[in-house]
C-alpha cells in the first residue's frame, strides 16, 4: 500500500508523544471503534511498526495485527500493554459535565 504525503506526515506527527495522545484522544472522543482502532495502528507505526511496538508491549506481534484489525476488541490489559510500549498511559479525567451528570 502506497502512503500518501498526508499519511506520511500524520506518522511523522505522531512520533511526538503529546502528538499521538492528542490524536488518540480525539479518536476516543468519536465514540467510533474503528477510528480508535486506526489511531493505534498508526501510533504504532510511527513508534516503529508492529514488530517493534508489540517487542516493547510484551505482546506477540500477531496477535497485535488482530487485535487492532477492524475486527479487533483490546483486552484492557492489552491496551494498556499496548500504550506503554508506545510510552502512552490510559487516564480518565472528569468531563465538562461530570457535576450534573452526577447531579
């Protein structure tokens, strides 16, 4: 598959880690599974590609393409593996509305 510029920048881009929670963050804020699924598929390649995100996650790197496929569904303990071998970390954070909805 040919990259294009806009794919070589994004993973460019994402190589700064503020860059890649940013991005994911925003992926997460979609609701949408696919593009969350995405976002780490192209983390991973601008932390050096599957082999050497699922060596630094202690993850069998076959396992790692299923798992993020459009079919995939990350185990938590997967994703957090999977974050830190990209040195991300999974937070939570109150929302704008987290008062009234706890109201």
């Amino acid at each position: 598959m040919r990259q294009t510029e806009y794919q070589k920048d994004l993973i460019e881009a994402l190589k700064a880690p503020e860059e890649a929670a940013a991005y994911l963050n925003a992926a997460l804020e979609e609701g949408d599974k696919d593009a969350f699924l995405l976002a780490l598929r192209n983390i991973a390649e601008a932390n050096g590609g599957m082999k050497v995100v699922a060596e630094r996650a202690h993850l069998n790197r076959e396992s790692l393409y299923r798992t993020l496929s459009r079919r995939g569904n990350p185990e938590i303990r997967t994703l957090f593996n999977l974050l830190h071998g990209m040195g991300l970390r999974l937070s939570v954070e109150p929302s704008p509305l987290g008062k009234q909805a706890a109201a």
